[in-house]
C-alpha cells in the first residue's frame, strides 16, 4: 500500500466532476482549465486533460468551437451540452453523498477522540 | 553551435535544434504508444500538438530564435509524461499500468507490463548494456552470479560474448517501455516458424526479412558442409576454428528459443510487428555506453572483490568456529581440505569426460566422411549412427541440460530425466560394441595372393628413381597416430586413395632392374580378401630411368576399405644406382625379404631401427647391400646426413633446397634426354633433305644431258617415268 498509488486513485475519482464544474462556470479552453484548476491548487497535467475532455466529447457531455488566436493556432473553447449539465448534475449528487459520508465517519472518529480525551480528564 | 531546422509545426514554420527536434519526435511517438488504443487518439494528439505549437509561439514572440532542448524539456515537463497521465476508466491499454509509481518499475526492472514475465535488459542496473542484469531479473538469480558465468564462459571458451552481443541487440531495455523508447518487443513468431520461430521473431523486431538471421545461423554449418571435400586439410588450424563456430550458432539458438517468449495473443504480435526499431538511436546509445563501461568495469570490479572477499571471510569463519568447536581441530580442517580436493578433481574428471566426450564427437564427424568407404551394409550403418547418436551426443546434451537447469533454477525432475539419459547412453554402449564387432568382422583374414611382376620397358637403364604422380610432400600429424596413417588420402569425388605403398629394395639375380608388386587386402573371409586383394588397382610404369607408382591405392564404396595393401619390390643389380623418392609410401621399409604371413602389418611398427634406407638418396648395389654414393654401407638414419653434407659442400645450400635441387636434376635430365632425341631427329631430317637435294641434282644433271630440258621433281620423276613410257609408245605407234 502506497500513498502515491491512494492519492491517485482518489484523484482519478473526482477529476471528471472537477473538470466539469469548471467548465460549467464558462467556456473554457484546455489551458485555461489547467490555470484555473492550478490556482485551486488541483495540479493536473495537461496530457491528462486532454485525453479526457476527448471521451467527455465522444459522449456527448462536452461541445467545442474553434476560436481564432493571434498568438498561436485556433484554440477549442469546451462547454458543457445539455447532457452533460445533467450528467454534471448526478455527478453533484454523488459526490456530496460520498463527501458527507467520508466526513461523518472521519468525524466520528475525531469525536471518539475527543470523548477519549474528555473521559481522561477527570 | 548547434544546428538549426525548420519544421512545419501545426501550420506554421517553426525553427528548432535538431537535437531538440529529436526529442519532440521521440515525445509524441511515446503520446502515439500511449494513446494507441484510445478512441479518438488523434483528436487528443492533435490537440496536445496545438498546445505545444502554443507554447513555441510564446517563446519565439518573446524573442528566442528557435526552440531549443531546454525549452522542448520544460514543455514536456509542463504537458506531462506518457505514464504520469493518469488512468482515466478501465477500457485503457495494458501499458497504461506502467504508468503507476514508475520509479519502482524501473528499479524493479519491468516486469509488470502483462503479468507475463518477460526478458528484458535492465538499462538502470547495467554495466555494458544491462543483459546480466535482465538476465538476473528473468532467472531470479542474483546478478553478480550471473556475470561471474558470463565471464567464466567469456574467458574459457570465447563464447559468451557473441550472445551477449546478440542479446544486447536483440533484448529490449526497460527504457522502451518509458518515455521513447520504441514499444517493440522480441517475440517467437511461431506462425511462420521453420524450427522455433526464432528467427521469425528475430526478424520482425528488426524488420528484416527472416531469412537474413536464418542464413546468419546456418552460414557455419554450410562452411563446414563445404569442407568435407577436401578434408585433407582437416587438421589445418583454420578448419577446426571453422568447425567449432558451428556448435556456437546451435547454442546460441537453442538459448534464444528457450528466453524469447512466444508470442501467443494479438496484442503481442501486434508488439513484435511493430514500428522499426531505430538503429540510429541504439548505434547511439551504444557509444554513449561505451563512454560509461570503464567507469561501471571499476565499479563491478570493487563490487566482485568486495562478494568474493564476504565470501571467503564467511568461509574462512565458518572454517576457524569449526576448528575451535572441535577437539581434533587440526585434522578436521584437513578432512575438509582433502573434501573440497576431492570435489575438484571429481570436478575436473567430469570436466574432462564431458570434453573428451565433445572431442570424440568432433572427431567422428570428422571421419565421417570415410563412412561408406568402411561400412558396409544395413547394420553396420545403423550402428554407426546409433553410436554417434546414443554414445557420444546424449551424454553431452544430458549435461548440459543439467547445467541449465542448475542455472536457471528449474524444478528437478530428476529421475525421469536420468531415467531417460541412462538408458539412451546405455543403448550407445551397445550400438558401438556392435559397430567395432561387426567391422572387425570385416578385417578378419587376410589374402594370399602369387605375386605379380611388372613389365619394364627398359630394365637395363642404369638408374631407377621411384615416385608417384602426385607425391605427398607434406606432414601430417596424423603420421604419429599408428591406426591413421593409411588414412592420409585424397578424396576425388567418391574414390578415396590410399597411401598404403611399401617399396622394398633387394638385389636382382641378374643384370637387369626387376619389380614385383604384392597386392594385399583383409576381408571377412579368406575368399573375400582375396578377391578384394585382386581387385586393387595400382599401376606401376617405368619410363626411362623413373619408375612411375600411381599416387595410391583407389577405394571406392563398392569395394570398401579393408586395409588393402601394396608392397613394391625392386631387384637392383650390381652395380646399378636405386633412389627412392619420398612422399610415395609410408615410409616404414626393410631390406631384405620378408615372411608375408598373416601378420604382416605387425611387422611395421617395429620402429626407426628397421628403416636400412633413406627417401631421396642415391644408392649404388654392391655385393652386400646398398651403399651410398660416398662408399658407406646403407644405413638408413645417417644417409640423409651425409647427402646433406655432400650438398653442403658442392654448393652450400641448405638442406631445404636439396629436394628441389634433386627434382631439379631429374628434370635437366629428362630435358637433356629429350634435347638429345630432338637433336637425332633433326640429323635425320637434315640427312633425309641433302638426300632428296642430290637426288635432283643429279636427275637435273641427267635430264639436261638427256635434253628434255625440264626440270622435274622426284615425285613427278617417279610419274613421269610412268607417263613417259607410255607417251613414247603411243607416239611411236
């Protein structure tokens, strides 16, 4: 068991849902995700965006246009369908669920702890 | 100062170093690998190609005038490796697990990959170019051990290094499954195999047609093939060389079969038909490595002294607590000793049996060749090759199929397998037991035949040199192997001739030169020798003064080799000079009659002593015996001295020079012979003309006085004394 090997598997998890949500607040290019997800202190590589902003086209959740740019080749602007505002919004659900979950049970053991403590203290 | 292309980069022209150009190459091939099986790769490439076409934009607003390694590495550093992408679903391609925790991977050195173990060489544990250290990692043994037999084999037999060589070529590195390195893997391809698909595999990885390295492989054993017709030569250093290279290619294949995996799913032979594996790039990490070896040999050395130096202090404590544990300490450190000398030369008996029994197997196939000439028969073949099989190759297959096993670690499943090589090798006692009792058979009588004498066509000459047509002027060293020597002989196409020849000198009754010839031969029977016997062909002719012997005796298949034997006598008479020339026969010969009974060819081994003459000395016949020239009695050792000497003194030659020097003189003579017979013809022509030339004179002289007035010829004379007549009858009727 490794934290490195845990640490990714979580990530994987939420990545979707991560990208998403960044998405949805507006149209994006890859770089700008990148930037944004950076500054949310989400470190992603752009070799594993773009694989996935491909698959979440295929399957219809994303659209792009092409954008003329002065300083380099045309840029893909992604936004979410309709489809994938729905998808998102299952992807929402899911994760508060699990989110309130990992909490209460992280919680409860901090509560424990706390009761240890507490009973300790005469 | 580095060079500059111009490259057209998502539409647009971009300048950038070449060597940095090389490794945005080798970058996206590694994005094409990765991506090789994703639904949509070439939209995600494209679309990592446009974001890196971004960033060379930025760089060259900014001022730069080309992109260049730096900026190339921190592009691929901010877009990410190949295997630092993460795993999206599980509908990805195998290679993507590679991508977890590379840095274990590459110290573990990759065996991950399909759960399947494979060969690989470890580039991060390497010390030339990692093949010890894949070889360690495949055959789970420890790595030091492995390179100690590497260069145990290396420095005993100079074998080791041409299959490192291949399999450093050959294997793939663990740093093609990161990032650049060709996704190539060598497989078997066992769907278009001739054996075991090695070459096949061979072929593909290198994209060469696969019967380049068939023909690599078989090449030896073609050289040796061709051989066989002249194996006169056998013993010439560089046939054997030749000879052993062929054992080396077999080793080397059957090594090959057993490591390179076959290649069994699509996947796989998707993986071993794939791209061409660049022999630039491995032409240049090779000399980069080379830079590296001196450094990584110093480091190997220290880490092998350091084992062996652990080893022996291990040793040595284990000796010295034994020691002290025991009472008797003294003489059971020498029981120990005399332990582990026993196990060396147990060690090095097996060791010699196993060459012997190698040697033994070199040697048959080299008399091979003599086969048909001794079998004869179905048994006798079958035993033949039941021997060469069963006796001498089993024995050395089981062994080293002992030692692979041993070295590789494998299950022992010993007792079936000794089981099957102790039986095998038992039945090729049997079958050479058979084989030398049924060609002995063969050899059992002997013949006995009336001597037979040779015509002379000028038995007064005064001199006879004895030769052959084609002398055998050369030593061979099989001339010190007693069974062997009648074997020196040439092969012309299927008759094999035999130099079995012995010339005897003895005094002639009368005054004229005398040969007999005694023909000999063995068989199964006294009939069957007899008749071999009789069917020897050797002819002897005699013209002047050279009595000409046919260079051997001839063996076809038909009538096989039994140990068929000339002896040429020759009566000298008194007063008359003998010389025989060498390289005609064997050598050994007696003066004086022998008693040819039925062991004869016991009589010739009875050593030097019995040799009374010399080869290419003139000899004179007196009354008692041979003498030499200078008036010494034949005495076989020293008569080749005193001609030296003799020699030495006329002209101060060497030694060397004196067989020229004789073949010299025999041809001034036969050159003056002939000049002399030219210079009696001539006369006789010239006599012939002076004699013709006065006949017309005279006819002239007589025609002028008779009046006729012509001038005729003395054939035209002769018909004109015909005609004439006639014309004077008829005019006068």
């Amino acid at each position: 068991m490794n934290i490195d090997n845990t640490a990714s598997q979580m990530r994987k998890g939420v990545l979707e849902f991560c990208i998403l949500s960044v998405i949805k607040q507006g149209e994006a290019y890859p770089s700008d995700i990148i930037d944004k997800m950076k500054s949310a202190n989400f470190n992603l590589l752009e070799g594993t965006l773009y694989p996935l902003l491909t698959r979440l086209k295929n399957a219809e959740f994303l659209t792009y246009r092409w954008v003329e740019s002065n300083s380099g080749p045309p840029r893909k602007y992604f936004s979410l369908t309709e489809r994938g505002a729905a998808f998102y919004k299952e992807l929402e659900a899911t994760w508060n669920e699990l989110a309130n979950a990992v909490k209460a049970v992280t919680d409860i053991d901090a509560n424990n702890s706390n009761n240890n403590n507490f009973n300790n203290n005469p | 100062m580095k060079q500059v292309i111009n490259i057209n980069f998502q539409g647009r022209v971009v300048p950038i170093e070449t060597s940095a150009f090389e490794i945005l190459k080798a970058y996206t091939e590694s994005l094409n690998q990765h991506f090789a099986n994703e639904e949509g790769k070439e939209e995600i490439i494209n679309d990592i190609e446009s974001r890196i076409g971004e960033l060379f934009q930025e760089r060259i607003t900014k001022g730069a005038t080309c992109i260049t390694d730096d900026d190339i590495n921190a592009i691929i550093t901010s877009i990410g490796r190949p295997e630092d992408f993460e795993p999206m679903d599980d509908a990805q391609p195998a290679s993507s697990s590679s991508s977890s925790s590379s840095n274990q991977q590459q110290q573990a050195g990759s065996n991950f990959t399909t759960g399947h173990k494979r060969l690989y060489r470890d580039e991060n544990n390497k010390v030339i170019g990692g093949v010890c250290a894949g070889l360690a990692n495949y055959f789970n043994v420890d790595i030091v051990v492995v390179r100690i037999i590497f260069i145990i084999l290396i420095f005993s037999f100079g074998f080791g290094i041409l299959p490192y060589i291949i399999m450093w070529v050959a294997v793939p590195s663990t740093s093609s499954t990161q990032l650049g390195g060709t996704k190539k893997k060598l497989f078997r391809d066992t769907d278009d195999k001739m054996i075991a698909g090695v070459c096949s595999g061979i072929g593909n990885y290198f994209g060469i047609n696969p019967w380049i390295p068939r023909v690599l492989f078989l090449l030896p054993f073609l050289s040796y093939f061709s051989r066989w017709g002249h194996w006169g030569g056998f013993w010439n250093f560089g046939d054997v060389v030749r000879f052993t290279f062929s054992p080396t290619s077999l080793i080397v294949y059957i090594i090959l079969w057993i490591v390179i995996p076959e290649a069994l799913t699509t996947s796989e032979k998707l993986e071993m038909k794939g791209e061409k594996v660049d022999m630039n790039s491995i032409k240049n990490s090779v000399m980069e490595e080379m830079k590296g070896v001196g450094k990584k040999a110093e480091k190997f050395g220290k880490e092998a002294s350091g084992f062996i130096n652990e080893k022996a202090k291990a040793v040595s404590g284990d000796m010295q607590n034994f020691s002290r544990r025991s009472r008797g300490g003294l003489g059971n450190v020498i029981a120990m000793f005399a332990k582990i000398f026993a196990y060396f030369i147990i060690g090095c008996v097996c060791f010699g049996l196993v060459m012997g029994l190698f040697g033994l197997g070199i040697f048959s196939i080299g008399v091979f060749p003599l086969k048909d000439y001794i079998l004869k028969g179905e048994w006798q073949n079958f035993y033949a090759w039941g021997t060469l099989v069963l006796f001498i190759a089993v024995p050395i297959i089981g062994i080293i199929t002992w030692l692979i096993r041993k070295i590789a670690k494998m299950k022992n499943n010993s007792r079936i397998l000794r089981l099957t090589f102790g039986s095998l090798w038992t039945l090729g006692w049997v079958c050479i037991i058979m084989l030398i009792a049924t060609v002995t058979q063969d050899f059992k009588s002997s013949s006995r035949l009336d001597d037979q004498s040779i015509a002379l066509s000028n038995p007064k000459v005064n001199k006879l040199v004895v030769t052959s047509s084609s002398p055998f002027t050369k030593k061979y060293y099989a001339r010190n192997w007693v069974r062997f020597e009648p074997f020196e002989n040439l092969l012309d196409d299927d008759t094999a001739y035999v130099r079995n020849v012995y010339v005897e000198i003895e005094r002639s009754q009368n005054d004229s030169f005398q040969v007999t010839m005694k023909k000999m031969s063995r068989g199964h029977d006294r009939k069957d020798a007899n008749n071999l016997a009789s069917l020897i062909k050797f002819n002897a002719v005699q013209s002047d003064s050279i009595l000409l012997l046919d260079k051997g005796i001839a063996i076809n298949k038909v009538d096989k080799f039994r140990n068929q034997l000339v002896v040429i006598t020759v009566y000298v008479p008194l007063g008359k000079q003998i010389r025989v020339n060498s390289g005609i026969d064997n050598g050994h010969v007696h003066f004086g009659a022998r008693n040819w009974g039925n062991d004869w060819d016991n009589d010739y081994y009875d050593g030097e002593q019995d040799m009374k003459w010399q080869h290419d000395v003139d000899y004179v016949m007196k009354e008692d015996g041979l003498y030499t020239l200078t008036g010494r009695k034949a005495d076989g050792w020293n008569d080749k001295e005193e001609t030296y000497q003799n020699n030495k003194k006329k002209k101060n030659g060497s030694y060397r020079y004196d067989r020229i020097q004789d073949s010299i003189e025999r041809k001034i003579d036969s050159i003056e012979n002939r000049k002399q017979q030219k210079k009696d013809s001539i006369e006789r022509k010239a006599e012939y003309l002076k004699d013709s030339i006065d006949r017309r004179n005279e006819a002239e002289k007589n025609k002028i006085e008779n009046g006729t007035g012509l001038i005729i010829k003395p054939e035209q004379e002769a018909v004109a004394s015909v005609i004439m007549p006639g014309v004077d009858i008829l005019t006068n009727i």
